[in-house]
C-alpha cells in the first residue's frame, strides 16, 4: 500500500474570551510528495473525502466548526454533494476570479448548508462580489495594518460579517483586533508570555504545584502526597471519582486516598497532576488553547521520541517535556521559577530552560510548526536525521490523540496509562 503524501493538522480559532470554538483544517505536504502526482486537486478533494469516510470529522474537530480551504477547481468538484455540511465552513481563497459560474457554485453550495468564509480579505472587485455569499472574513492583520486594518473592520461590519483576524502573533495584535470588533482569532499569541510577570494563584492552583513538587521528588512520600490531596476537597473528589470510574476493573472500589495513590502510582498521577492544571485554567476550562497546545506538543515530542529510539522511558520523557513547556504562561512566572522547585531530570531541565538537547530540538520543532516556519522546520529535521513525513505524521497522530483525550474529558471516562485524565 502506498504511503499517504498528504498528512492533516489543525489550527484553533479562538473567540473573544479565549476560549476554543473552531479549528481551521490544515493540510501537510511535501513538494516531493506532490511532484509524483498528477492532480493536487484529485488528492486533495480524497483527503477530504478521507477525513469525513475514514478519520471521521467529529474525530479532528469535535464538536468545533472546522473551516477548510478549496481553491477555484477544488470548488467545482462534486465532493461537497457527498459530505455533511454542519459544523463546515468551507474557505475560497482570495485571488478566486469571480464570475456567474464561481457565483452560481457557491450558491449551490450554500444551498446544501455549508458555511463559507473568504480567506485573507483585499477589497478588491472579486472579493466584493463574493462579500454577499460568505459568513465569514479573514483578514491577515500582519499584512493589513493600522488605519487600513481600521478601515477594513469598520467595512466588513457594515456588511454584517463575523470578522476573523489571521495571524495574531502576540497580546498586542489580540488586543487592537479585539477592539476594532474582530469576533475570531487565529494564531499562537496565547502561547506567548503576556507583560504580567507574575500573578496570585489560588488555592486550587498552590495545592496541585505544591502535589507536583513532592512528585517529582526522587523518593516521594505517599503519606506526605496524601495530606496535601486531601487538603482540597475538589481534588479529592476528582480523584475518587477517576479511579472508581467504568474504565478500572478493580475488584472492591476504591474508599481511600491513600488506596488510590497506590493503585495509580506516581507516573500516572503526575500526569493527571499536569493536566488537571492546564484543564482547569481561568480561561476556556476544557476548550482551554494551552490545554490543547501543551497535548500536542507532548504527544509529538513522545511520537518521534518512540520513532527514533524506541525507548519507552525516553518517550515517557518527551511527553513530559512537552506538556511543561508551556507551564510557564500557564501559570504567569519564569520557567526558571518553576523549575527550580521541581526536581525533574536534568535533560528535560535543559530542554525547557536553554532548548539545548535532544528535547530542547524537539521543543523547536513544534515551535517551528506552529509559526508556520517550515523553512527551519525541514533544516532542523534534517539536522535530526528525521524526514519531514514522519514530523506531519506525528502531528496528525497527535491531533486525533488531542481530540480524543478532551472528548473523553467531556464524558468524564478515561485512560491514564495512554495520558486521558478526568476531571
């Protein structure tokens, strides 16, 4: 069977209050790949008759919109007859010709209930004659800037279209979108540190880092792990309510603490640990974009860890790696901070201090990936003696990984030994 050349990723949109409410549906190829196909458009229309066939779109996206990009040929092609319209945003590129065939096209489409949205927003006398059939407009806000980006925001409104902006690459970029009346945003700002350097946790937050300090101790005490998960009721609860859970087949069901700390071990709690964190953050809960970006960076970092070494422990350790890269934001203070009061191994310290490292090149990948710096990207990979392939292989691993860990969230049912947690 012949390997599949073009790999799935996403990217979330987020609304007004951070929180996760779409993805847009990217598509991983390699020139090579692509130079021993006669249609791009042919692959591309089967990936997408794959995702809605085979992967299943509820399986990529969840519950979430998923907006997906076709250009001018890809549009008149009869895959849109074939596959369920909700929760789809279908997006036409900006440079589409418009014509009475484009329009009459996305009339038929809009008949059978997909949603559309024009990508990368110029005025233009195209774009202005597609205005009156789309939901959505994108505007990539590093290209169009200042009185323009005004200017643009205050048209688009009075057309009534939901306006998302593209590209948000820090706090800055959020806040002035957020106030020319953007409704959606797309892009890592939210994984970038903001100007407060520290903030005051509350006491949730102090009793699982305190929970995490004594576990990642060389030698922790149970009973000393006891008394601080007991000290919070909403931990407790948690807890209890995990281990007795359908998943388990214990014989008598748990009624202690101290018996659920046995039976899922150190390894598993911090994890779960980690994770109740991230899931429980101020902003978006379960639909919580760090949440989501911190499994994913953990689950690729594990992927290629396991692909390249087949060591288990050193893919334990990727995965860890991975999901505390972005405890630093999570929480408001240095990982330097952090760090020093966590006594994990000296190789995940130096990753996640200096990027030096094995890990430490697996957190520039994933960094790479997503500012969409594919150039460096491949250097790195190369560097690694890892084809590009097996990197977008693991990303779409992981984002089906994602989505299946925050739907299991949802139904509150999970599996610890393959990184699920409940909250």
């Amino acid at each position: 069977m012949e390997e599949p050349f073009i790999y799935l990723g996403r990217q979330p949109i987020l609304d007004r209050n951070k929180k996760i409410v779409a993805y847009e549906v990217l598509y991983r190829k390699t020139l090579e790949a692509f130079a021993r196909i006669e249609d791009e458009n042919q692959a591309t229309s089967r990936v997408i008759i794959n995702i809605f066939n085979n992967i299943g779109i509820k399986n990529l996206t969840g519950s979430k919109k998923a907006f997906i990009n076709v250009n001018i040929e890809l549009l008149f092609y009869d895959i849109f007859e074939f596959i369920p319209s909700h929760n789809i945003v279908i997006e036409i590129l900006e440079n589409t010709p418009v014509d009475d065939k484009v329009i009459q096209r996305i009339k038929k489409i809009k008949e059978l209930g997909f949603e559309l949205a024009l990508d990368d927003f110029v005025e233009t006398e195209d774009t202005k004659k597609l205005l009156p059939y789309v939901d959505y407009v994108k505007v990539d806000v590093l290209e169009t800037k200042g009185d323009e980006l005004e200017r643009v925001a205050n048209f688009l409104k009075k057309e009534n279209k939901k306006l998302v902006a593209e590209k948000v690459e820090n706090h800055h970029i959020f806040e002035e979108t957020y106030n020319l009346g953007f409704e959606l945003f797309q892009g890592y700002f939210f994984a970038k540190p903001s100007i407060i350097t520290h903030r005051r946790f509350d006491p949730y937050e102090i009793t699982l880092i305190n929970l995490l300090k004594v576990l990642n101790r060389e030698d922790p005490s149970i009973d000393e792990i006891e008394k601080i998960i007991k000290s919070d009721v909403h931990i407790t609860f948690n807890l209890l309510r995990f281990v007795n859970s359908a998943y388990f087949s214990f014989k008598s069901k748990i009624k202690t603490i101290r018996h659920a700390i046995m039976m899922l071990g150190v390894k598993r709690l911090k994890i779960w640990v980690l994770l109740m964190l991230y899931a429980d953050a101020k902003v978006g809960g379960i639909d919580n974009p760090l949440l989501e970006l911190a499994l994913m960076r953990g689950k690729i970092l594990e992927n290629i860890a396991i692909r390249k070494t087949q060591d288990k422990n050193f893919a334990d350790m990727a995965f860890l790696t991975g999901v505390l890269s972005l405890i630093d934001i999570l929480l408001g203070v240095s990982r330097e901070e952090i760090l020093s009061d966590l006594n994990i191994d000296e190789q995940i310290k130096i990753a996640l201090l200096n990027e030096e490292g094995i890990l430490g090149k697996m957190i520039k990948l994933c960094e790479y990936l997503e500012s969409g710096d594919f150039l460096r990207l491949k250097e790195e990979l190369k560097e690694m003696n890892c084809k590009i392939e097996e990197f977008f292989k693991a990303e779409e691993d992981a984002v089906l990984y994602v989505e299946e860990i925050k739907q299991k969230l949802l139904k509150g049912v999970v599996n610890v030994d393959n990184r699920d947690i409940q909250t």
